[in-house]
C-alpha cells in the first residue's frame, strides 16, 4: 500500500455516485483535510474479518471483492464495490467488528475517512444519512435476494443472472455483443454463486456452445441478452 497524489473530494470523478454527492464545499473540505489516500496493488487486503473498523473506505478507483471465510477456509464473495462505493460502513455503524474482508481485485485507489469525520457529518447533513440509510436498505434487499437465489436457483440461472448483473455495472457495447469489463477467476466467479470452480469451467463451455457468450482468457461478451434473461429466470 502506498500514498499517491491526494484525491479531492469536489474534483474527484467517482462523487456523484456515492453517499457524498450532495455535500457542500465547505462539508467536501472537511473530509479532505480529515481523509487519506492508498494506492492498493492487486489482491491486497483492505481489512479482515473480525478486526474493528475505525473508519470509512470509499472507493475512487479499482475494484475489491468483500468476502467472508467458512469454517474449511472457504470464501465466499459477498459482493463487488468499486468507483463511488463505500465498504465498512454498516460495522461502523454498529460498532462491531467487521463481518467481511475486503480484497483488491485490481489496483485501486481508496480513501480512508475516520469514524469522528464521518459521524460529524452524518451529524450536520441529514441529506448524507438519508444517503447511508438508502445504501443500507439496498444492500439488505440485495443481500435477501442472494439468500433467495441460493434457495430458488439451480447454479446455472445464478451465473446467468450474474453475468446480467456485471453486464449492467460493468459492460461496454460492442460489435459482437456486450463485454464485461471485470477479470475474474473461475474460482472467484464460483465463490459469488455459490459453487464450484469445476462447476463453472463446464458452465461456462455450455454458454459458449450455446453462443451465450464468448471468452478470451477471462474476457467475456455477452452475446444473446434475451436468451440470458430467459436462462436466469428472469423473463417475468
């Protein structure tokens, strides 16, 4: 982890998709002068599970895996955050110790916001704990979906569903179909469906029988969105 050239808050890109879009110049100045700055390499770890969070993590660039660890040692990706999302927040809030760890999938770029500067503020702009309240009631309901999908689901509507879920956060059109801008593993695509990375290697192979997708390394496209809304049981 290192320190690069400080990113402000009113200039920085990512804003206007996080809980502080709505501060003022003056609340902005507040967080830079409290805030620091890392640099985070690929597949570091941000915080673990279980130690105590002392403050916010918001994303300015890069993506990071949350994930919790089963009792064999197992993860299990919780979700994906990147530019404009925040990470800790809710433990934070409770004061308990974290429930996930967190891990860079790529470099990134993320500032830290103490525990005082962050409850300041929640404190003086209620449009910013609206924010935080709405965050959280996005994720419960995304965290209760998972739990359903789990139930519901056989593994190959939840990769379906997944690549649909990527290609509404992270795809860019192209000639030949949508390509999803995110490189992960088989086993890290395993981890947030709930299966094996066997399961997926033939999973995969399927959908590109079935001229779903096409891969190029762990490059994927898109190809045919209906017949994959149809495959994730998605179609109603």
């Amino acid at each position: 982890m290192t320190k690069p050239v400080p990113i402000h808050c009113k200039t920085c890109s990512t804003r206007g998709k996080s809980v502080f879009c709505d501060l003022s110049a003056d609340h902005l100045h507040e967080i830079d002068s409290a805030k620091t700055t890392n640099h985070y390499k690929s597949h570091q770890v941000i915080f673990y599970e279980g130690n105590q969070p002392y403050g916010l993590y918001c994303v300015s660039a890069g993506k990071i895996k949350i994930y919790k660890m089963d009792a064999d040692g197992h993860q299990q990706i919780v979700r994906l955050a990147g530019p404009g999302d925040i990470m800790g927040y809710r433990c934070l809030l409770a004061g308990q110790p974290y429930t996930s760890s967190a891990e860079t999938l790529e470099e990134s770029e993320i500032c830290f916001v103490d525990k005082k500067t962050f409850f300041q503020i929640l404190g003086s702009h209620p449009t910013t704990a609206f924010n935080v309240m709405t965050l959280l009631a996005t994720d419960l309901g995304r965290a209760e979906r998972q739990i359903a999908n789990m139930v519901h689901k056989n593994i190959r509507e939840r990769l379906a569903e997944l690549f649909l879920v990527f290609k509404n956060k992270y795809g860019e059109k192209t000639k030949k179909g949508v390509k999803l801008n995110i490189t992960l593993t088989r086993e890290e695509i395993a981890e947030l469906i709930g299966t094996t990375q066997e399961s997926v290697i033939r999973l995969i192979s399927e959908f590109k029988q079935d001229n779903l997708i096409t891969v190029a390394g762990r490059e994927i496209t898109l190809l045919d969105l209906p017949r994959l809304t149809e495959t994730a049981n998605l179609a109603d």
